[in-house]
C-alpha cells in the first residue's frame, strides 16, 4: 500500500516574499488538492500526518550545531535560500514562517521512511533538499532530509547498522548535499541522473562520490532519458543488491520539464510520469523499501506533474496488489 505524508504546514508563505524565488513554495498543499480530487476516498486512506517539526536532537544527527546557530543569522539563510530580501527580516520571523515548514518536511521525510519500513512504499509531498550539507545550506535547501531520516532509521534500529542505502536522483541538479552527508558512508550508494552543465558543476567532489552518476544535456530526448534510465538503473539496483537493502530514497524533482527556468532539459509531462514509474518500479520489484521525496521544480506546473506521478504510482501499485 501506498502511503502519502503531508502536513498543510509545509506550505511557506510569507507576506509575499515567497514570490521572489522562482520555487512555488505552496506547491505541497496544491499536489495534494489535486491528488485527492483524482483518487477521492483513497487518498484520505493514504495520507499519513508528521505529528510535530522535526526536532533539534533529529537535525543534529547530520548538521553540526555551530551550522544550526549560524541559522538565526538573516544573512546566512537569505544566502542558502537565494532570497536576498531576507537579509532585512528578524530572524525570528524568518525562522518561524520560513524554516519552520522545511523543519516540518524534513519530518515528513523521516515518518515517510517509517511508513516505508512498514507499507513498502511512502511518498513525502515535499523534502528532497539535496544542496544542503552537515555544515552549510544552499541551492533553497536548509536541512538534509534524506540523511537525517537515514540517520533516524539507524538509531531507531528501524533498519541494521550494515544494510545499505540507495539513494536514486533524477532532480535536473546534481545532489552535492547528499554526496557530502555520505562522503565516507559506504553503506550509502548513489545513482544521479542530472544536467551536466549547470548548479553545482563546480562540485567536483560531490560528483565523485556518485556511484553510478549519468549526466544529461538539453539536447536529451524523452526517448533517451527514458532509455538511458532502463538501461541503467536495473543494473546499478543489481549491482547493490548483494547485501540486505533497508531502505531507498527517490528524489524526484520535476525541473526536468521542458519549460523550467532553471533546469535546462527538456522532458515532457508524459516523460517525468513514466521515469516516477520506472524509478518506484525497480525498486519496489526488488522489495526495497521506498520513499520519495519531491525536491525542485521552478513552474507553475510543478505541483500538477508531481500529484500525476503520485496518481500514477498509487494505481499502479493498487493494480500489482490485485
């Protein structure tokens, strides 16, 4: 069974300042309007609610404390955030109206994770913040999610201290934040399908710590990708999979979609549904435990290309029950 996390207090708005990063930070609240419209009853029975922000213990078992108190500094977040008017607001303010609901998302990664370990499968309608590092937030990532419910799961001996992890990422950035987070985690295997050519290119160690790292141009078709995707990932799972896997985390960011500002590829919404399908496919064939998280996503249309995906995958593994 399918299970969906989302909290309404994931949502950030914030006098209108929200407006001024490209990112449609009410996009969670909006997936899951349309996600319940498409599946009705189901949908409720599929939702699972974070219970509280994740807490300061959780956040210090990835970030280091001196990061968490450079957060209070306006600059510092404006910075990480790329949100430059910031720098002129309270921290408080900041704190509450903007950090608050990423603390909230990165709980709802870590109940995701839980609810994997249970129902097999778990999405999260936000996280994914794959820029930010132990130390330092950037690229509008603040926590590291993903690493953080990882580090939960092991400490709640929710999965073994020897099983690996796989971390599969089709965001259009390259996830340099979870490369740093397991730089020397060798129970953590990452495969990265990304845009070769823009943020963070410069990260030449993130981008050797990728085990099986496929990097993509705009010249790339949806037949390629999709193709590319196929052809890879079966082998890369294969490859894992000769110890015991606890647990898989999907990022599946939608800037890949033809008309993303930031992205510079150019799938279509047809090709970002099946590559969703295709990722949850091969693990969940394998019995990996999955949860996806939602990342980037720079249009109007993100919140409409995630909910499809969700829609998609829910039928699909409603029909694989049968």
């Amino acid at each position: 069974m399918l299970c969906v996390v989302y909290s309404r207090s994931y949502n950030i708005g914030f006098y209108g300042l929200e407006r001024l990063h490209p990112f449609d930070s009410r996009k969670y609240g909006r997936a899951w309007k349309r996600i319940r419209r498409k599946l009705g009853a189901r949908a409720r029975q599929m939702r699972m609610k974070p219970d509280r922000p994740a807490s300061r213990d959780e956040l210090l078992l990835v970030h280091t404390a001196e990061y968490l108190a450079r957060l209070r500094d306006p600059q510092v977040v404006a910075g990480a955030l790329e949100v430059p008017q910031l720098r002129r607001m309270p921290g408080w303010m900041i704190d509450w109206h903007v950090l608050r609901p990423m603390r909230w998302a990165t709980r709802g990664t870590i109940v995701a994770a839980d609810a994997a370990i249970d129902c097999g499968l778990a999405v999260n309608l936000s996280g994914g913040y794959h820029h930010a590092k132990p130390d330092y937030g950037e690229g509008f990532s603040i926590y590291a999610d993903v690493a953080i419910a990882v580090a939960a799961l092991r400490e709640q001996r929710r999965i073994a201290e020897s099983d690996r992890v796989v971390y599969v990422d089709t965001d259009v950035h390259q996830g340099n934040g979870v490369c740093h987070c397991f730089m020397n985690d060798d129970r953590v295997f990452i495969f990265d399908v990304f845009n070769s050519r823009i943020y963070p290119a410069y990260d030449v160690n993130a981008r050797n710590r990728v085990d099986c790292p496929i990097p993509v141009t705009a010249a790339c078709t949806d037949a390629e990708y999709l193709r590319e995707l196929r052809t890879r990932l079966p082998g890369f799972l294969d490859s894992v999979s000769n110890t015991s896997i606890g647990i898989a985390f999907y990022n599946a960011g939608t800037d890949v979609f033809a008309s993303d500002p930031l992205g510079g590829l150019n799938l279509s919404a047809d090709a970002i549904r099946e590559r969703d399908l295709i990722v949850i496919r091969e693990l969940r064939r394998r019995g990996i435990p999955t949860v996806m998280v939602l990342s980037g996503g720079y249009t109007r249309e993100s919140y409409q290309l995630v909910a499809n995906s969700v829609v998609a995958i829910a039928k699909d593994a409603e029909h694989r029950e049968e």
